[in-house]
C-alpha cells in the first residue's frame, strides 16, 4: 500500500534547519530500505512531502517516530494511505 506523508513545519525554519542533516540521513536509511519512494519540500517550504510503500499504517507511525523532525518537534505529520488505481504509462507500478 502507499502512504503519502506529509509534514508541516511547526517551528521557525532557523530551527527546522538545525535538524536537516538529520533528516536526511533518516530519508536516506528509508530509501536504502525501499521504504519510501519520493520526498522533497512544500513550495513555499512549509513543509514536505514523502510518498512511501508499507504494510500498514503502524509501520508508517512507527518510522515517522523516528524521524529527527519529529523527535525535535520541528514538524507535525499526516498520513494518507491510498491505493493507486490507475498509473500514467511509462510510469512503475506501486
């Protein structure tokens, strides 16, 4: 199933940039997993993005536990499962 989180910042982006390292490093271990699929920023940046491929919602809670954003209090998250039910050609398939 896919997942797309998203992620508001909730603090000043002087501090969201404190934990940027951080949180790529988290990104990274996630994609190297197979875990998620595509992540960047909110334009303005307010936030981002990641679309990510799970078994259940639980496990999706239990990475963003883990992520330095969330551990810092630097951004609130919301996550939508959804099912892709029609993909444009040339495009793989979730």
């Amino acid at each position: 199933m896919l997942f797309l989180i998203l992620l508001d910042y909730v603090r000043p982006l002087a501090e969201v940039e404190l934990h940027i390292a951080e949180h790529r490093a988290f990104l990274t271990h996630h994609y190297a997993a197979g875990h998620f699929l595509l992540s960047g920023r909110k334009e303005p940046r307010t936030g981002g993005v990641i679309l990510a491929r799970a078994t259940s919602l639980d496990e999706v809670t239990q990475w963003i536990a883990d992520d330095p954003f969330r551990k810092s209090g630097v951004a609130s998250y919301e996550i939508i499962a959804w099912e892709a039910t029609m993909v444009a050609e040339g495009m793989p398939k979730f």
